[in-house]
C-alpha cells in the first residue's frame, strides 16, 4: 500500500507485471512477458527503482494494440454507465377506460389509461377544483374526461351497460306468447265475425245514389276554453255545468247537425275518445288568451285517429286580441296541425259566443260536410257508435249514442262488444226529445235487456243483426277474445316478474292499498273516475278499488264496505234515507260529489289519512358560540348569542363549522338559561346559555360555531313521497 517500504532487490507489483509482459515467449509454450501499458494523459506516474539487472524490454505490437483498443472500448462505455436508464412512461394521445357498473373508475386507472404518473391526474385534479386525490378516489366518467382534457390528452370512456336477465324459452314466457297469438286470433275471428253479421256499405255508383246524410260534429279543447258557451250560443240555450265544467257527454241537433259537448277535464280522455269515434267532424276548440294546451294537442291526436275532418275555433276573441300567425305556429309545432293558410286542410275560424258571432263558423261545416259526402241508407239495419251507458233499477241498462248507418227501431236486436239482446224502447236522444226510432246521423236514447258474454265493457260500436241467435254467437266469440286477452295479459305481467334485472338490488317499497268502494251515474264517468284516481301519486299509496258500479248506493253496497272496512265515495249519484241510515250505523264513512276534482281531493285525504304523519324540520334560530363553560359535575354549557331567529327551549340543534353541520343532537337543548334563569326561549340579539341532552355533542362544539336550533313539525302524509325528515 502507499507508505510502505518496498522489500531491497524487489520491484513494485505494477513493474513486476510490466516486466512479466515484456519477456519474450519462452520456447516451453510459456506465456510471454506483458508490455508495459503507456501513461494515462494528466496522471503522475509513480518513479520506481528499477533492479539491477534488468534486462531491456520487448514489446509485442500485437499485444499493444489489443490493449489499446480495449482501453478505448472502456472509455467509450464508461458516461452511459455512470447515468442509470430511466424509461420514460409511455403516453396515450387517445386511450380507453371502462367504467364499472355503478359508472365510476379511480385516479390510478385513469393514469394507467392516459399513460402518466398519478401526481399528474393528481395536479389536474387539483387544477379542475376536485377533492378527490387518492389513488383510489372515485371518479365518473364525465371527471375523468375533464381530466383527461386538461393534460392534454383524449379519453374515450365507455359505460357500462345494465343488462337485463330475459329468460328465453322459459315456461312462462311461452305461455305468454301463446296466450297473446290465441288472444289475437280469436279478436280476428271475433271481428270477422261482427262485421258479417252487420249491414254493409255499398260502393261505387251505389254509394252515390244513397241520400245524403246530417254531419255529426264533437267539439273538443281544453278544459274552460269555452266548449259549452259556444254550444249553448249555437242553440240558443244556456247550461250551468256542475263546478264550472262539463264532466259528460251530452249530444243535441241544430238544424240537421248533431253536436257533442265533450268533457274537457283530464280526467275524461277516455270520454273524448268515444266521441270522436262516433262523429264526421272535430272542432277543436282554442281560447285567444290561452292558445295551444295539454287537451287541445289531444283533441287534435283522437280527431286524427278516427279519420275526422278538423276544424280550429279560436273563442274569447271578444276578450283579448287574436295573435293568429302565433296561434297557427304553436298549432303546427305542439300538434303537427297545418291549417289552410299554412297548406293544411284545417280551416280556423274566429267565433264570439258571447256576441254570436258564429256564420263563420256554421258556414265551414256545411262545406266540411259537402266535401266528406256523407251518405247513409235509412232502410238497412242500424249500425251506430255508443257515447255512454247508465243504469237504474226500474228500466235497467240505458244507451246514449249516435246513429251512423239504417235506423235503429224497438225491437232490434243488437250486438255490442260482448253483450247482446234486445232493445226494449227509443225513448228519445240524450236532451229528452221523444221520439219511436232514430235515423242517419241522429243522436239516441234507447234501453234494451241486455246480457254480457265475457264480462267486457258496453262500448264502442253497436250492430243491429238479424236473429237472437246470431248476436248470440257473434257475442259469444267476442267475449272469449276478451277472456283471452285477459289471460294473456296475466301471463305477460307472470313472464316479466321472472325477467329480473341481474343487477336490480333496490328494495321494494311497501305500498298501501286502503279499500274504498265508488259509485257513478255512468259508464263513461265510472272510467273518468278510475283514470283521476289512478293519476295520484302512487310511490306511498294507492286506492284500491274493490267496487266501481253504476247506479245508486245500495244496501250491499254498504255491507262490502262495512266488510273491508273501506269508505263509499259516490259520483253524481245519491243514496236513500234507509241506506245512509245503514251507513252511519255500521259507520262505513259517504261522501257524495258532482265534480269530479272534489271526488280526487277526498279520495287522496284519505289515502294520506291511512299513511303516519310526515316529520318535516324547520330551522327557527341561529346561535353564535362565544364562549365554553365545563360546570363541576363535568357537563358543558355553551355560551352564545342568539343572531337570527328566536331560540326556543324545545329545539333540536344541529352543529354547524365554518357553513358545514358537523353533528346534530336531535334530544336538542336540555337547559337553556339567561344568566341564572331557566327560559322557555331567547329572542335574537341577546346572550344566553345552552346546555345540550349529548354530551358528545356538546364536546365537539368550539368557540366560533354556529348552532342552528330546529322544531318538527308534523304535516299530513305527502302521498308522492315526504316522509320523515329531521
């Protein structure tokens, strides 16, 4: 080592190995001497005696120039070798990240897909104002776009999608499919069937040679756009309606002309829609100071279906002024409705009731009812659309409709959905006109004993056919098209309770059902009301119907009700004395209405009566901490001063730190005191100390919070939700 004495007579190991190098090759095969390697430049060579008698050196150029090269080699390797290799991440200018089911994915997938650092996702995070910063955080779809966007980079992300489980060939899906192909069938059948039975139309040169025939016109709109005004105008007549509204159909004659009054409540769709199948022609009916609504779109969608011609009446124009080209815009862009000046063949026309102010309009109706034709053969049987049906105990079943085709006489015998018999009397139209039969176009009153095949409903269009034993047949086959149709849709609701979404983990609400029994005048109106009744909020509550019958409150009524404990609610129909009698003293609760949103209002107070009362908090003060008092037995009593509101004694209180509530102690205030006195409340501006029921709560409090003092109150239950909040 360095600083130690060479032994006498030896060299140093480096002149050793030069000296070995320097040999020449033995003649044995020993290896040769080693040549003595050249200086490195810049480095100071250590001086060393060399022996006596050391022999010149030979150098082998072969050798030097190995060893050069090698040299050279070293130094050429030896700056990558002092650095360490760092790869750099590889980056993604357009990448792919899958989210999962709940649609979420974490920062460090997000960098994996963008091909960068996490500190990266990190920073952008940061930069777009996230707290989320784990590696691990959630983030949706959308944030991972964001960030994505603000490195610089572009992220495809693909959600994923909820797939529904759909047992296929299962035994109740094939049931389904078979119950809906022979429910199908048989409606064909059942079809055919009605429409051999009933009087034909001619054609061609017959069709015209019949006479002509009075058009039948509905008139329709929105509800209080002044449907009845205009009739009553038309007529010359003047009609209260119960509540301000029609809630029936009502068909009279002006001239030749039948006209329909229709309801224009929402509740009564299924009203409006059997009226517009029984006319020629639908005026649609539109207030200046309302223009397009909800009923007017629909009144122009039912007009379409059955192939009526349309007609737009726009009312109140004595009121406010008419923006037509407005009115003509909402018409082609709410309805898809082109009137004539836009290149439709709807005509609008401009009417005041009030000052009858109505040959425009009279005149578009002749000229709508010239150019349908409208042609009928009174001598063939009849054939007709019904409007509504009522029922009373001394003539049985009523019939209002409208004749399309023959004339309907006493004795005919008619078909009608499901139901046949014979008619028993004409007793006139709907307005109490008497009259022995009724002709093309005419509107009818007529009761008939009739009988039902299949229990389906008595609507939609009747047929006057030969013999007792063809309506048989021909109700016969409709009635089990209907029981058909019913059983395919018992399967069907079977086969989509198995198909059960795979990932569908909510818990079913409890819904509750209370009973109620109703009572109405008539057919149509017992729909109306079924349909208003099905249109409340259903996610708490939900009526269940256990009888909707038409005719008076009877005594058996009373004694279902009284059996499911369930409420009678009649519409537009009475009970006797005897019967309300037996309702008081089985206490079965009867409520009587003649407009049909009084009927909705009652039916919904008592589905919310059968419901617990909702528990809604309501913040009444705010309370500043100024200061921490601990008392001997260890509790805590906060010091504040009451900033808005006034405090009361009975209050909940919710901690709140720096705008955010940290923990709330619904027992809330267990004293609250002003200096030394026990208070009921302290008002706003004043100091006052609180003492809470949690004593964890009331450690967690700190000078500088805020406690929010709240009461509860409970409120009828909300049948669309509430419930309780605290």
């Amino acid at each position: 080592g360095p600083g130690k004495a060479q032994p006498q007579g030896k060299a140093p190991p480096r002149q050793q190995r030069a000296q070995a190098e320097a040999r020449p090759p033995q003649a044995n095969g020993a290896a040769a001497p080693r040549a003595r390697p050249k200086p490195r430049p810049g480095r100071p060579q250590r001086a060393a005696a060399a022996p006596a008698a050391a022999a010149p050196a030979v150098v082998d150029p072969r050798v030097d120039e190995d060893a050069r090269r090698r040299r050279e080699s070293a130094r050429r390797r030896a700056p990558q070798m002092a650095q360490p290799v760092r790869r750099k991440p590889k980056v993604t200018q357009k990448a792919t990240l899958k989210l999962n089911s709940k649609g979420l994915t974490t920062a460090g997938k997000v960098a994996g897909a963008l091909g960068v650092g996490v500190d990266v996702v990190r920073r952008a995070l940061a930069a777009l104002g996230s707290e989320q910063r784990r590696r691990d955080a959630d983030l949706d779809g959308d944030t991972a776009e964001l960030v994505a966007m603000e490195i610089g980079r572009t992220l495809e992300v693909v959600r994923a999608v909820k797939a529904a489980r759909v047992v296929k060939d299962s035994v109740e899906e094939v049931d389904a499919k078979a119950a809906l192909l022979r429910a199908e069938t048989l409606e064909r059948e059942a079809s055919d069937a009605f429409e051999k039975a009933a009087s034909q139309y001619p054609s061609g040169d017959d069709w015209s040679a019949l006479p002509l025939r009075p058009p039948t016109v509905a008139v329709l709109g929105h509800v209080d756009h002044g449907k009845t005004t205009l009739l009553d105008a038309l007529r010359g007549t003047s009609t209260e309606e119960a509540g301000g509204i029609t809630q029936s159909l009502s068909a009279f004659t002006v001239g030749s002309t039948t006209f329909l009054d229709t309801p224009g409540h929402a509740a009564f769709t299924a009203m409006r829609q059997a009226s517009t199948h029984a006319v020629d022609c639908g005026v649609v009916v539109v207030a200046a100071d309302d223009g397009v609504m909800p009923q007017t779109q629909e009144a122009v969608k039912q007009c379409r279906d059955a192939q009526a011609s349309i007609i737009v009446c726009v009312t109140k124009c004595d009121v406010c002024d008419v923006k037509e080209d407005d009115l003509r815009l909402q018409l082609l862009e709410q309805c898809g409705l082109a009137t004539e000046k836009d290149g439709g063949d709807a005509p609008l026309v401009r009417v005041s009731a009030k000052n009858n102010d109505l040959d425009e309009l009279r005149t578009t109706l002749e000229l709508v009812a010239e150019v349908s034709d409208l042609r009928a053969d009174p001598s063939a049987r009849a054939r007709g659309a019904v409007l509504d049906v009522s029922s009373d105990a001394k003539s049985g079943l009523t019939v209002d409709g409208v004749v399309r085709w023959g004339t309907l006489r006493k004795g005919d015998v008619i078909v009608c959905g499901d139901w046949h018999g014979k008619i028993r009397s004409v007793v006139g139209d709907p307005l109490g006109a008497q009259t022995k039969e009724a002709g093309p176009g005419a509107p009818v009153r007529f009761s008939a004993a009739l009988s039902s095949e299949g229990g389906g409903p008595l609507e939609g269009q009747f047929v006057v056919v030969e013999d007792a034993a063809t309506a048989r047949s021909v109700a016969s086959l409709r009635g089990r098209a209907i029981q058909a149709r019913r059983s395919a849709a018992e399967a069907r609701s079977v086969a989509d309770r198995v198909a059960v979404s795979v990932d569908d983990e909510e818990e079913e609400t409890q819904v509750l059902r209370p009973p109620v029994v109703l009572k109405v005048a008539t057919d149509a109106e017992a729909k109306a009301c079924e349909a208003a009744l099905q249109a409340l909020p259903s996610q708490r509550a939900v009526a269940d119907i256990i009888k909707c019958d038409v005719g008076a409150v009877t005594p058996s009524d009373v004694e279902l009700a009284s059996t499911f404990d369930a409420p009678i609610f009649a519409f537009n129909v009475g009970a006797s004395g005897s019967v309300r009698e037996a309702c008081r003293r089985r206490e079965v609760p009867y409520t009587r209405h003649d407009i049909v949103y009084s009927l909705v209002d009652d039916v919904a107070a008592y589905l919310s009566s059968k419901l617990p009362p909702d528990r809604i908090s309501k913040d009444v003060a705010r309370a500043e901490v100024l200061q921490l008092f601990t008392l001997n037995n260890g509790s805590t009593v906060i010091g504040c001063r009451i900033v808005e509101g006034t405090f009361p004694a009975s209050a909940g209180v919710r901690v709140a730190r720096s705008g955010e509530v940290i923990e709330t102690d619904a027992r809330g205030v267990a004293s609250l005191r002003r200096v030394k006195d026990v208070v009921s409340e302290v008002a706003k501006g004043l100091e006052c100390g609180v003492g809470l029921h949690s004593s964890e709560v009331s450690g967690l409090v700190k000078e500088g919070d805020v406690l929010e003092a709240f009461v509860v109150e409970e409120r009828p239950a909300d049948l669309g939700g509430g419930g309780n909040v605290t």
